[in-house]
C-alpha cells in the first residue's frame, strides 16, 4: 500500500481478509511516485490500490513495465484521469468508489450556490478588512427560482432533493437515457440543455467527465445562459471553459461561477476573485470526517473483493471467474 496513512488507511479486520488471499506490500508516500519509482515498487503486483494521490500516471509505457497487473482498485469516484479504454485493451480492471462521497459534494454543491447567492464570503472578507469597500455584498435570493441541473445521477438527484426543499423548481438534462428514471424520484423535469441554459437562474454542473472529452459548456453553450444566472461547478473542472466562463463573468455577462477545483490564476484573475464574482474552493467537496470514515470502510471492502476475485463497481475488469481470478492474485500494493 502507498498511501499518506500506510497500513492504517484500512481496519484491521480489512487487513486480515485480504492477506487471507494475496501478499500485500505497503509504503507510505505523500505523493505518486515518478515513473522508475513506481515500476520498482509495482513489479511484481498483481493489484494494485491506489488513491488519487499516490497513483502513479498510468500509461501505455508503465503498463508495458508492469505486465503481471491485472487491476486497481482506486479510492475515488472520479477516474477521468485514467485511459479506460487502454486498461480495457491490455486487459487490466479499474474498481471505483461511486458513492461514498455523494452526500458531501452534494451539500457542498448548494454551499456553494448559497455563497455566489449571498455573498457570505465576502461579507466575511468585509469584516476582517480583506474586501474593499466598493464590492459589494448585495446577493439574491433562492427561493422560487429555477434550478438547472446538467448531469442527473447520485450527485445531481441529490442536489435537486436540496434545491426543492428551499422552493426552487428543477430542471434537468443528462444524455444517459437511465436519467430520466432517477429524474421521476428526485422530482427533476427533464429537458433539452438549450432549455436548462436558457431558463434557469442557477446551473448546476454535477456530470462526470470522460477521459480527453471536451468541456460540456463552451463558448456557445455558455453564451446560452442569462447575464443574470449563477453557475455551480462541483464536479471536473474540465467540464466547463474556464476562460470563456471568466471572461462572461468579467464582462457581466454571468453573474458569478463557482468551481470546486483551483484554476485560476491570482494575479492574472484577481478582479473576479477579489471581487467574489469567481470562487474557487480546491476539490475540497469530499473532505469531510463522515466521508473519510465511510471511504476507509468502502476501500477495504472492494480491496478484498478484488483479490477474491469478485470486484465491485469495477468500470471494467478482466472477463473470469472468481475462483481463476483469486488464485491469480498473490502480490498486492496498495497505494
């Protein structure tokens, strides 16, 4: 294991169920190692469990270094940053952690809304003498306006649930045809993204993102939007055009944008930072102590479905069966 905690990322009871199956390697690391790095640590591994931070880039070049690899068992959500397609090709799995931090981002999503809405971070930047007196503070209201909500699956349905609580109408748009079933029980109206651009006071963008795939929002996608409208990033900041989003909401052509990520530059950007007209709170949307917990106890358990041969939430994995797939397994590192 290569991870910031070492062996204490996982229970000891997780630890006993795995090394029931496999040999399992540890090393404790504050970042992924450079490519030789991690070819020494990770030749002779069959699995390999790695968080965001300490994985490696995985390439055509260090799969070619690593030919026993046959999974990795990742501590996220997001794995845009991983070539699916080749891992698929070079016969290689990739199991995902969907939902442990659903709940968090979601809130963190109407956190967000609520700050571009009232101003609260400059209120408070106001009464420590960090805003100059010229910004203003004054916000909008939420309730009775139309929430749009690019992207409806666990994160996006939790959103809208939130939305309709404080009396905003939904809509949403989503080119998954599943969508349109989980819409029904969030009550999220499914409409045309011309439609969810050109009506909604507020969008949210709540969509995964595909690996190399091109922002969901534009230039013309963005020029969509009322001058008016707020815009709500907490999924991938790939999703939307950062420059062209920054330069709508420096001409007053957006009302503000908030991304959960840190892509600006704060010089280039200060206006619009300074100003709070552009937050950005640096993918901190999971970080919360419920998710922590739930996400050490969801890792354990798919570690120790992998190397029993039965992966969960596996984005693709070699076809079979589980009992060739366990006895194949015998050195693990997790990272």
């Amino acid at each position: 294991m290569l991870s910031r905690r070492g062996r204490d990322a996982l229970s000891p009871e997780h630890w006993a169920g795995i090394e029931q199956y496999a040999h399992t390697t540890v090393v404790r690391a504050d970042a992924a190692p450079e490519r030789a790095e991690a070819v020494r640590l990770l030749a002779d591994a069959d699995l390999v469990g790695a968080t965001n931070l300490c994985l490696p880039r995985v390439d055509a070049e260090l799969l070619d270094a690593l030919p026993r690899l046959r999974g990795i068992v990742l501590y996220a959500t997001g794995y845009d940053h991983i070539d699916v397609d080749l891992l698929r090709s070079r016969g290689v799995g990739l199991s995902v952690m969907p939902d442990y931090a659903t709940t968090a981002v979601a809130e963190h999503c109407l956190a967000m809304l609520f700050a571009l809405a009232t101003r609260l971070h400059l209120a408070n930047d106001r009464s420590r003498g960090r805003c100059a007196p010229e910004v203003s503070l004054r916000g909008v209201e939420l309730t009775g306006r139309t929430l749009g909500v690019v992207g409806v699956g666990r994160i996006g349905g939790e959103v809208a649930r939130r939305a309709r609580a404080l009396g905003m109408e939904v809509l949403g748009t989503d080119t998954d045809p599943r969508a349109v079933l989980r819409a029904r029980a969030d009550g999220i109206t499914m409409v045309e993204p011309e439609r969810v651009l050109g009506e909604c006071h507020v969008v949210a963008v709540c969509a995964s993102h595909a690996h190399g795939a091109p922002p969901v929002l534009g230039r013309v996608e963005l020029a969509r939007m009322r001058s008016e409208a707020l815009l709500v990033n907490v999924a991938r900041s790939a999703l939307v055009e950062t420059g062209e989003v920054v330069a709508r909401v420096r001409s007053g052509r957006l009302r503000g944008y908030a991304v959960d990520d840190g892509v600006l530059d704060p010089e280039r950007d200060a206006d619009v930072l300074d100003q709070g007209r552009v937050l950005q709170t640096g993918h901190s949307a999971w970080w919360r102590d419920e998710v922590l917990e739930r996400g050490a106890r969801m890792w354990g358990e798919r570690l120790l479905a992998a190397v029993r041969g039965r992966p969960r939430d596996a984005v693709t994995w070699p076809r079979q069966d589980a009992e060739s797939s366990a006895a194949a397994v015998t050195e693990a590192v997790v990272l």
